[in-house]
C-alpha cells in the first residue's frame, strides 16, 4: 500500500470533515447572484421582434443593464411539456448545452399565438387548456390552466445571465459591463470571483469569466415539493435560508452528514410540486454545480374594508418560489405539466428515459464488503449461505481483488484463477460483481493506462496535459467518457477476449466516479480541467458519471453480442442515469438515523426518475448493533435494490455471525424478499414501460390525501404493499398511517383488517415490520425459496387476494427469461391479470403480443376479506374442465386459504367461490 493511499485512507477513517466542502458562502457565483437581487436589474421581452420557427417561438430579452440582448426560445413539446431555452444572441464562443440526456425521439408540439401584441404573446399548442402568457416589461411567463396561472417564471425578476467576456489580457479597453457581475476592481474580483476563485489552498482560474445563469420559477396554490436529489435531507423539501439552498454538486462525502442540503453523490435537477388536483414539475437541464433556493408563502385571508358594510373576504393562494442558480452554461427549462402524478412520471420519462429492466438475479440479495479477501474467503462466505439456508445471488468484490488498484486485472496471490471462482458462483447459479472505477493508475506497464494515453483519452489540465490526482491507486488519470471514442473503447475493455478472467456471470460497479480526487479541491476534480471538445469540467461536472455507467452498460451489452441485459451500478448520477442501471446513497453509517435517513433519500430517487436504488443495509462505516442489522434488513428486504456493504476495518458482518436467533431473524426477512420477487419483478416492468415508480411515496398513491404529502417514514412499494420499516432502537409498538378513508389494509402476518384514513397502533417485535396489503389489489409471490433467484424459475406462485370494500381485487404477473433482451425484441414475455370480482379470481391475458413458455403453477391462493365461508370451491379451465378445490376458511380473520391447486400460469382459468 503506497504512503498516499495510507494518508488517505486515514481521512477517511473519519466522519466527515465539512472544511473541506463549501457551504453556499463560499461560492462566488452564489455570492454574486445573491448581490444582484438589491440592484433591482430587470429584463424587458422584444415581443415586436418575435420569429415563429417550424417547433418554436422566438424573442430578444434585453437587460435595462447591459442592454446586451439574449435569445429566448418556447417550444412546445408532446405529452403537456413546455420548453424555455435562454441564451446570449451571439456568444464570444459556444455555451455549453447538456447532450446525450435528452431521448432522441422527442417530439415537438407546434405553439400558435392565439392574441398578441407589443405587450404581451398568448401561446397555445390548440388541444388542451393549457396557455403560456409572456409579458413584455418586465420580461414574465405564465403558465394558465383554466384561467389560473399554475406556473410562473421570472415573476420575482430574478432572471441572471452572465455573458462570457474577453479575458483582461486581451481586452482592447478598459473595463466591461457586459456580465452583471462585471467589475474590475481588484477588491470586488477577489470577493466575487470572477476571473479567480480560491477555497483554501485551492485556485480555480476561470479561462471566460463569470458565467453563472439563474431564474426564478412560482408555483401557484403549492406548498408541497419533492426532488432534486442526492441529499441526505426529508422527502419534502424545506425552505431555505441565505446561505443554506440545496446544492447539487457531485462529490465524494464519506459519512455524509444527515438533514443537510449539501451535494453528495449523484444531481437530478429535478422538482416536482403537488396539491390537492394536480401535480406539476421543473426540469433544470445544467450539468454545472447548482444551487436551488425554495420559499413558500402560505395562504392568506383578508378583508377587503373598502367595499362597504359588508365586507367581503378574499383568500390569497399559498405560492412557492424556487430560484435556480448554476455557474455555467445556459438556462434550458422543462415545464411539465401533470396534471396527475402519474403523468408526470410519463411526462419525465419521455424526456430522459425510463428505468433500465433489470436481469431478475439484480433484485435478489447482494453481499458486499471491502473487501473479500481472497478466493478462500469468497468460496467460504458462498459456502455460509448455503450452510445456513439463506438465500442470495451476488457476491462482490472490492478494489482489493485487482492488482495494485489496476482496474480489468485480478491481484494474482488474492485471485490466481478467477474463472474457476466463478465457475464455483455458476453452480450456484449466482453471479460476481467487480468494481471498476474511473481512475486509471500512471503505470508505463499498465496496458490499459498506455493505450489511453496514446489515444488522447484522459482529461486534460488547463496547460495541455493528461490531468492527474491522487486516488486509490496513487497517481491516477481520468478517463474523459464525455468523449464518444472514449465511451466506445472503454466499453470494447469488457470483451471477454480483452478482460482476461471476466466470464458472463461478472457484472460491474463503478465507485468514486462523481469524480473522486482525494487532493482536489473539495476531494474531486478542478474546474478548469478540459474535456474533449475543449470544454471545462465546471460546465459538465454532474453528468461525469453517467457518462461512466453508460460506457459500462453499453460494454457489457456488447460483449454479449446484444443479446442480454446489463446490470451496473453507479454511485454517481444524474437526469437519465436510470437507463443505465442502478444507484444507491453510498458511504453510509451503521447508526438509526442513517436507517431512517435512507427511506426518505430512496423516495426522492424514485419519483426523480431512478427507481433501482437502495442504501448499504447495516450502514457502511461502522460496527451495526444486532438489533439495528436485522431491522435493516428488514427494511431493505422491502426496498429496490438490497445489498449489504461494510468498509474495511469494520467487524465481519455476514447474516450468521451474531448468534442464532438474528441469523433466524435476517433470514427471514432476506427469505420474503425472495417470495416477493414475482411482484417486484412485474413492478419493474411497469416502471421500465409505464414509468410509475416501485418505491413510492403515499402522496402519489393518494394524491388528494393531504395527511400523506409530508410522510416519509413508510412508503407503498407499487400500489399494493404499505411498508413501514422499524427506524428506532427497542420498538414494541408503531403508530402507522393507513391512508385513504374509503380503503380498506390487511395485515400481511395477522391478516388483520383495518379501515383506512387513520394512525393505527401495531405491535411490534423483533421479528416483525408493520407491512400492509391494500384491499383491491393481488400479489403474486414464490411459495418456495431456492438458494438463489435461478434455482426458483420452475418453482410455484401464490396469490395473495386483498378484497376491497367492494369485494374485489386486481393485479398483474409478469414473466420473461429474466436475462435478455428477448422480452423486446422478440415479445418473448407474459402479463397476466388476475382480477377478483363476484365471487370469482379470473386469469387472462393482459398483453395479446407477448408469449413465453412457462412450467409454472399457481399452487397456492389466499383470499382476505371474504366475509362468509363459501359451500363449494371449483376452479374451470379454458377447456371447460371443472375441479373441486380443497379449501381452508378462517372465521377470526376472514381469510380463504386454497392449497395444493395446479393452475397453469400460461392458461385462462377461474376460480369461482360459492358461499
């Protein structure tokens, strides 16, 4: 291990150090937005100089500041999506515009003006209600629906462009007024930064000057709001303080501090907002460090005096502010306009993408740690599970396995025959996964290091050269997957030819890649490093690592000729990055409120578009308490995605280490994972295709229940499961909201039936977390465990039946190979419907395209909430064959149990209940 990997590692043996990051004091660009505001600069819109292009309407705006014009562009896009695009007219050179994020099929909506004059321009794209007002002086947006305005932009005239300006050196004469930052005293360039910023020891040189956008969007009648991860902060957003915006920059945050706005992993810059009848959402297409400030003025009532003796009141609707703020780049906004949350799930899922369908082993039990020694150790913690009846899917392995920090290598002493260990994974019918890292160590005998260096391909410094920093390895370059040819050869390294020892079961996991420089400022890359295009790093810095999970995805997909699905996770993100994989919350700690922390982060990805996501289970600095293990457990069983992860120097942690009654306890709750997998999976494909999420917040289940807006300590996995994990030390009883007044919940243990719209008091004990199936809805499950998702392909469903009030239920099956890419394109799959409804469990076809062979029955079937016990039990097939079934009636619950049925799952049937 070199002396700098010591020094480092040392750091981080730590909390974390909040010295070393920015607060928003410390950012110039912040600083100088934040002073523009008492200067009262406004914009006016040229609306005599509007341009109707074939997708979009055009105008100058005009600053009474600088009188420097900038290009204003509305288009209307498909699916209720307004786009506002703001640029300088005519640049010094290019400004930096996000690529690659935006699907390629996006259609445009032509917007007609349906009044106007000098003063103001109604658009309308002539099919719904919806109307965008644009007001001339000062320059305002209105978005209207149904008289209302719903959105506004730049009604608190806030609007800030920063023009790129000749560098000092070269400026013919004496000062510029071009930027409203723009000053050349030497006093405000230091206090404003610029042309320099220094933190620290730190100097970020800045090659064009000030170059910060911002604006301001109101959301009429909101006052609740969501999104813009990663942070380590509730599912509702708060308001802001001067100096306290959230920030979303991606940086490498080792035992993050918890209820707190600073940037960690991964950026979406993306809100949402919801009341009662409509949800709504902003989209901030700008890969540069961002900061988003919120205000929410409530509702008021007042008397208008003057109308006489009778006095008429008027209420004033409740309004929140949102001010945008990013260093660089242009201001380039998505309005979408709901109205419900699931369109706006599609409305977002058509600009950036959907989830990625997961291979079906993905959604098991991961085991994690830095690191697995060696092939002896991953041969004995694979032999543990079995040992002990546990099932899982996927061992990992840490930098550790590599030869010294060499990514595509294998430590030689640690890892002699990496292909027989796999082999030994393989008849297990498990899987491997490696880390891979964005880092390359400076080796001249480092193949992977010299043929980049050859091709140009690593980031440069400002001076011309390859960019280096310190990382895992020592020295290290990094890669500029920015680059296409980059992404291309990157993913070429995955071949099994060129990745000696990588077979088909070996999947990836790309860490540290926000970018991690443990010597740079703030731990990650400098500013005015250079990508390919000559673009600085401070224009793209959020989407450096979606740019890595992509060339991972698009690798291991080429290896296989295309043919099966890629399973990556990434620590991290941004907008998009949930076409390529996974992420999770990254370097974590084993205490409760990191436990209780991670339900609100994970809700925050999910209705932001990434729905595969989960947390460390257990914590990953630290030594986790029995108890607190097993409720983690608990609560991840139940969660996207489930992977258990420790740091070196902790405790080994694995599930049977802490005496047999916790071993009994994990084993249960990795157990109902694995019986959930058939409904877990079917979510997946919902959100991969239809786009709602599979960990959802109440509110989006219950739009107009106001009780669940601000609740993130239980959630809905899909519509039919409420969960609500154990998050405190010594629980016996836990005050659960049911919600929706008119729904009924059963108990998923007791089978217990409780009326919804209320707080319930459930006891609880070790071995349990209150989990709730809501009445209308069926569950398919596994009614036998295997030792890992391949050995369960031919094992038996159930069917979980809730009754609602009205004595019935629905819900849907999905199934495909659970690998390829055949369920697209070759409609190798099955949906299945099963729907309850007098007396009768049908199942039909969802989906007349799909076909795919299937062995498997329905074996088992429990029906809750019906209120008599039936005469007779028959199940009909579609050839007409008629069958008595066996049956079980429980008075006290009101809950039918069919046992040992042999219903085909491919198949129409009915079972009909007679009572």
């Amino acid at each position: 291990m070199e002396a700098a990997e010591k020094e480092e590692i040392s750091v981080e043996d730590e909390a974390v150090d909040k010295t070393i990051f920015r607060d928003c004091s410390k950012i110039a660009f912040y600083r100088r937005q934040k002073q523009q505001l008492s200067k009262k600069a406004t914009y006016q819109a040229l609306l005599g100089s509007v341009t109707t292009e074939q997708d979009s309407t055009r105008f100058p705006i005009v600053s009474d500041a600088t009188k420097t014009p900038l290009l204003a562009e509305v288009y209307g896009i498909e699916k209720n999506i307004f786009r506002l695009k703001i640029n300088e007219e005519t640049p010094l050179k290019p400004r930096y515009e996000v690529p690659d994020v935006i699907t390629s099929k996006l259609g445009t909506v032509r917007l007609v003006s349906c009044s106007g004059d000098a003063d103001s321009l109604i658009l309308t794209d002539g099919k719904g209600d919806l109307k965008c007002h644009i007001s001339a002086n000062p320059f305002k947006i209105d978005l209207v629906s149904e008289n209302e305005a719903v959105i506004s932009i730049n009604s608190l005239g806030q609007l800030y462009f920063e023009h790129l300006q000749i560098p000092h050196r070269q400026r013919p004469t004496k000062g510029n007024k071009e930027s409203p930052a723009a000053d050349t005293s030497q006093e405000n360039q230091e206090d404003l930064g610029l042309w320099e910023e220094k933190f620290g020891k730190f100097v970020d040189v800045k090659a064009n000057g000030p170059s910060s956008v911002g604006l301001d969007f109101s959301f009429h009648g909101f006052e609740h709001l969501y999104g813009i991860p990663q942070h380590a902060e509730s599912h509702q957003l708060k308001n802001t303080r001067d100096g306290d915006a959230y920030r979303l920059y991606n940086l490498d945050v080792y035992g993050y501090q918890i209820h707190d706005k600073m940037g960690i992993y991964g950026s979406v810059p993306y809100l949402l907002a919801h009341k009662q009848g409509r949800t709504v959402a902003i989209f901030w297409l700008n890969a540069s460090e961002t900061l988003v400030e919120i205000n929410t003025e409530p509702a008021v009532e007042y008397t208008l005096t003057q109308l006489g003796p009778a006095a008429a009141k008027q209420q004033v609707r409740c309004r929140t502010d949102v001010r945008w703020m990013s260093e660089s780049g242009i201001i380039d906004v998505f309005l979408l306009t709901g109205p419900t949350p699931s369109d706006i799930f599609k409305q977002y899922s058509s600009l950036t993408g959907t989830q990625a369908m997961p291979p079906l082993f993905s959604l098991g039990y991961h085991q994690c740690r830095w690191n697995y020694e060696d092939e002896q150790d991953v041969k004995a913690v694979d032999a543990g599970f079995d040992e002990h009846d546990i099932p899982y899917d996927v061992m990992w392995l840490d930098i550790e396995h590599t030869e010294d920090k060499k990514y595509f290598t294998w430590d030689k002493k640690r890892f002699p025959n990496p292909r027989r260990m796999q082999e030994l994974l393989r008849s297990k019918k498990r899987k491997l996964v490696v880390i891979s890292d964005p880092h390359i160590k400076v080796d001249p005998d480092y193949s992977v290091y010299t043929k980049a260096k050859e091709q140009g391909f690593f980031v440069k410094n400002p001076q011309g050269g390859d960019f280096q920093g310190v990382c895992w390895p020592g020295l290290s370059s990094y890669l500029d997957f920015t680059n296409p040819k980059v992404r291309e050869w990157y993913s070429s390294l995955f071949a099994f030819p060129v990745y000696q020892g990588s077979t088909d079961i070996l999947f990836i996991w790309n860490d540290m890649n926000e970018p991690s420089v443990f010597r740079g400022p703030e731990l990650t890359m400098q500013k005015n490093a250079v990508h390919y295009g000559n673009w600085e790093h401070r224009e793209l810095h959020n989407i450096y690592g979606f740019y890595q999970q992509m060339a991972t995805a698009e690798g291991l997909i080429q290896r296989s000729k295309g043919k099966e699905r890629p399973f990556v996770l990434s620590r991290s993100f941004f907008a998009g990055s949930q076409k390529y994989g996974a992420v999770w919350t990254g370097d974590n700690t084993a205490e409760w409120n990191y436990l209780k922390i991670s339900i609100p982060m994970l809700l925050t990805l999910s209705v932001s578009g990434i729905s595969f996501c989960g947390a460390d289970v257990g914590g990953f600095i630290g030594n986790p308490e029995a108890e607190l293990l097993v409720r983690w457990y608990q609560a991840g069983a139940y969660q996207p995605f489930f992977r258990g992860h420790a740091t070196m120097n902790t405790k080994r942690r694995e599930p049977w280490l802490f005496g047999e009654e916790y071993t009994r306890l994990i084993r249960e709750a990795i157990r109902e994972r694995y019986t959930l997998l058939p409904y877990l999976y079917s979510l997946f494909y919902h959100v991969h295709t239809s786009s709602e999420p599979v960990m959802r917040p109440l509110w989006v289940e219950f739009p107009n229940d106001l009780e669940t807006f601000g609740v993130d300590d239980e959630y809905m996995l899909g519509s039919a499961l409420l969960v609500y994990p154990v998050t405190e030390p010594q629980t016996t009883m836990a005050d659960v909201f049911l919600p929706g007044s008119t729904e009924v919940w059963y108990d998923s243990k007791t089978f217990a039936q409780w009326k919804g719209g209320c707080t319930v008091k459930i006891p609880v004990t070790l071995d349990t977390i209150p989990v709730f199936q809501r009445g209308g809805s069926v569950v398919p499950i596994k009614t036998s465990v295997g030792k890992s998702t391949g050995w369960m392909t031919d094992s038996p469903y159930g069917l979980r039946v809730a009754l609602s009030t009205q004595a019935s239920a629905e819900g849907e099956l999905y199934l495909d190979d659970g690998h390829s890419f055949q369920y697209l394109h070759q409609d190798q799959f099955l949906r299945r419907r099963f729907s309850f409804s007098s007396g009768v469990l049908t199942n039909r076809c969802a989906d007349e395209k799909g076909h795919y062979p299937s062995k498997c029955t329905v074996e088992q079937i429990l029906v809750l909430g019906l209120r008599e016990k039936p005469s007779c039990v028959t199940t009909h097939s579609s050839d007409g064959k008629v069958q008595p079934a066996a049956f079980t009636y429980y008075d006290k619950t009101s809950a039918l149990s069919l046992e040992r049925l042999s219903l085909s799952v491919v198949d129409d049937w009915q079972v009909r209940i007679r009572c």
